[in-house]
C-alpha cells in the first residue's frame, strides 16, 4: 500500500485521531438500542431478566461453551471463576505480571497468592515455560491472560495444567472472537472470564461480564455465588457476592453481538493495513510491529508497537500534541506495582516484562478508523522517528526472524 510518506505535516493539517471512538459505531446502530432499551422498560425485568438470559445462550453458542453465567463486570468474572474453583487462603494462582490489574487482584481477594510470570515478547502472553517453573505443590490455578486480543498458547498451558491437575482460567476480556486452531477463547480453560467494559470489542454502556464454562459443576457454583450464594431465595448456604448483570446493559450487548464478526474483521484489515504503511514508510527497522501468530485469529482489541532507545514516553507525548490518541498498556509490571512490593519480586526479575513496560504503545485501532486517519498516525510516527537518532534498533529481546506478518 503506497502512500505519500515524504510530506511533513503543518499545523493546519493536524486533525485529531482519537484511540478510539465509541460515538461512531453509536450513530450505526442507536434506533436499535433505544428499542431494545424500551423493551427492557416495558418489561420491567430490569435486573437477571430475559436479555439476560438470552445474552447467555448468545454468548454459549458464540464461544463454543455449554454454559454463561453473566455477571456485573470482567473483574467479577475472574473472581466469580475463582470462588468457583475454591480457591482460598494458602493457594497460589499462577498469572502474567503484563495484564490489567483485576488480573491479580481477584486471587488477593481470596487470600491466595498471586505468582508472578514473564510474558513471551512476540505475543505479549504468558510464557509456559514460565508456568512449568513456577508450579509448587500450593498451586491451585494458572490464569492466562489473551492480551491485546490474541490467545496465549492454550496447548501448552493446558498440557502443564492437566498433567498437575491445576484448574485453568482464560482472561479473555481482551480476546472475544479470538482463536487457536480455530476454537474460540473461553472454551479452552475450565473456565473463562470476559469483560463487556465500553472499550472492549464487544462492549456495553458501562460495566458488565460473563463466565464461561463447559462443566455443568462449575456453572452450578458460578450461578450460585454471583447472587450472595442464595438458593432457593433468602437460604445462603455459601457466602457469595452481589455481582448481576443489568437488564439494559444486556439488552444492548445483545445488540451489538450480531455486528461483532464484522466489527472484529474491520480490525483485522485496520492492522494489515498498519503494517503496510508501516513497511511502506520504512519504518519495520525502527519500531517492532504486532504479528498475528500461526493458527491464531488476533481479534486486535489493541494494536501495540514497541518502541526502544527509551524513546517511547517521548513518542506518546509528540503524538498527543499532534491530537493523535495513544496509551500505554502497561507502563508497570504488576509486579512492580506499590501494593504487591510484599511480594518481593525486583523490577528487573521478570525481564520481558519489564522490557515491554517500558516500550509498547497502543495505536488507534477501533472498527470505524479510516484510511486517512491512520496515514496521519503513521507520518506521524514517522516524522518523530527521523526527528531523533536513526541508529536506535529494534527491542534486542525481539527478533525480526521470529515474527510474522499480521
């Protein structure tokens, strides 16, 4: 894909790119949530309705799984599927230290410890060979995370789970649609947790998530922990929580499933074509590219480069003054993070970690972006690159030979 790469921006030509932008896809399809929000009024059933249920057997059939239990938002999932999987004091839950905070934080809500693991740098997922190093004789779960929208290996981490009869927990809030071997995330594990927040690819109007999982057992606990473990009504056999997925907040994910496939495929062509005009600008040799791996669909939730020569901080700062949106995930490993100091990893323990925390940066991605819009993020990216040293390599833990085109 050629394009016109030797044409530095002036003032009046900056237009704003933002990292994503929800009003958009609003605007296709808005009728079609008002009626379905007005369903939902009329009925009445406003909390455990009937969009409810009908987004769980959506969400079963979309996943591959037998059974969805909704619930009030992803870092519940991952709780709920814990509580589920009894874990509790005195287990250790093996998880990246690259992931969104909820990841670790549901098993210390437990009083179970979470085991810090390095991330394998092409991917950005958990490494097994990590996994295998870090199972004790306490290990109770493993929690691999699908981050950016592209599953971890599932082969593998299943192998290591069945042979030390460890329970496996897919965070797939960042992985809707996505495959390996053409089985969808969620129906991997024992059991698998999404997110519904707005920024996710498929989202809703505020929070909300959703368990699934293949056991009929499992599905028992999660639908009896995620309402105070109550059954039948006022009788608590165990001690749950209140985590139930609202009526409206279904009423328009159900919506918005039936144009996923196509929205998810919009994303795939935004990251080829990233790639192109990345290539095209002579830009492959200065910043790291995302790859989609073998036999993987990459649903790109996120589209993230990696940026070295500690350039990367100055890069999001000459972009956002170009109006061009731009985030870090992660700028620390969870490990590093104040609240799990006691822990007593040092910063630099986990190196792949610490390397991508320190270089990646999210690029626009979402369904709608034009073609336009992200020629203006690539000069962008371009003209700050040849504004600076151009002897800075690529990320040496990253290897052009191992990576392969999105």
């Amino acid at each position: 894909m050629k394009g016109n790469f030797n044409h530095k921006l002036t003032e009046s030509e900056i237009q704003p790119v933002k990292l994503l932008d929800l009003r958009r896809q609003y605007e296709l399809i808005k009728d079609e949530i008002a009626d379905a929000l007005k369903r939902v009024c009329d009925s009445g059933a406003f909390v455990l309705g009937p969009e409810v249920k009908l987004l769980e057997q959506n969400m079963s059939a979309y996943t591959q799984v037998d059974y969805s239990i909704a619930c009030a938002s992803g870092s519940d999932a991952i709780l709920l599927a814990l509580m589920a999987a009894q874990v509790g004091p005195g287990d250790e839950v093996i998880v990246p230290s690259f992931t969104f905070f909820a990841t670790a934080s549901a098993v210390t809500r437990l009083g179970a410890k979470p085991v810090f693991a390095d991330i394998d740098p092409i991917s950005f997922n958990i490494d097994p060979n990590e996994i295998r190093r870090k199972i004790t004789h306490r290990t109770k779960a493993i929690i691999p995370v699908h981050l950016f929208g592209q599953m971890a290996d599932m082969i593998a981490i299943n192998e290591i789970a069945q042979s030390n009869n460890i329970i496996v927990i897919e965070d797939a809030a960042q992985s809707i649609g996505a495959e390996l071997n053409g089985r969808r995330s969620g129906c991997w594990g024992d059991m698998g947790a999404f997110s519904f927040y707005p920024t996710k690819n498929l989202g809703g109007a505020g929070d909300g998530g959703l368990v699934t999982t293949r056991s009929e057992q499992l599905a028992k606990y999660l639908n009896l922990y995620h309402v105070h473990g109550m059954e039948p009504r006022y009788y608590h056999s165990v001690i749950g929580i209140n985590s139930r997925l609202d009526s409206f907040q279904a009423a328009i994910i159900n919506v918005k499933l039936k144009y996923l496939e196509g929205w998810t495929n919009m994303r795939i062509q935004n990251a080829r074509r990233y790639n192109e005009m990345f290539i095209d600008a002579g830009l492959n040799n200065k910043i790291v590219l995302p790859v989609t791996l073998t036999d993987h669909r990459h649903v790109w939730n996120q589209y993230t480069i990696r940026v070295s020569g500690g350039l990367r901080d100055n890069m999001k700062m000459n972009l956002t003054s170009q109006k061009i949106g731009t985030e870090i995930y992660y700028p620390l490993g969870l490990h590093e993070q104040e609240c799990f100091k006691y822990l007593g990893y040092k910063p630099e323990s986990l190196t792949e970690t610490y390397n991508a925390s320190r270089e990646v940066l999210s690029l626009p991605i979402f369904p709608e972006l034009t073609e336009d819009e992200q020629r203006l993020v690539v000069n962008a990216v371009r003209d700050f690159i040849e504004s600076r040293d151009s002897r800075h390599l690529l990320p040496t833990a990253v290897t052009p030979s191992t990576r392969e085109a999105a």
